[in-house]
C-alpha cells in the first residue's frame, strides 16, 4: 500500500483514512464489533469509516489537513505493543 511506510500510514482522503483503521484493527485482532462495545459506536459506522465512505467528520479533517497543508498520520502509539 502506497501510504504504508512501516507501521505509518499518510491519510490523503477518506479511502486511505479507512484502510488504515481496518490494518490497525486487524493487526491487534479486534472485530469490527469488539472495537464497536470498545468505543461505544455503532458497528455499521465503523465499516463505513474503515470502507472509506466520505463522512463529515472525517472531511473535515481532511478538508482542515490540505487548507493548512498538514498531513494527518497514523501509527501506533509509542507505548504499544
């Protein structure tokens, strides 16, 4: 995956944002419904967010990202595992 480099993944749009919630999640073999009771979200929002769909809030972020020219990145935290 292009926006992989090592554990990072570079959120460019609503695609790469989702893909790499679903990677993190699968990697500490989570469910979708594990993550939902978790989080306290629903389960259907969580496959919409990991199958890229544009939601607001994450157009915001990406909207708020390129306006400031930022790049929004996700890694696991440093203390994890």
């Amino acid at each position: 995956m292009s926006e992989n480099r090592d554990n990072e993944y570079v959120i460019r749009n609503y695609q790469s944002f989702g893909r790499a919630f679903r990677e993190f999640r699968s990697r500490q073999g989570i469910t979708q419904a594990e993550l939902a009771e978790i989080t306290n979200l629903h389960r259907s929002y969580i496959s919409t967010l990991e199958g890229g769909v544009n939601t607001e809030a994450v157009r915001r972020l990406v909207v708020l990202a390129r306006a400031l020219e930022l790049e929004i990145v996700v890694r696991p935290h440093q203390g994890a595992s």
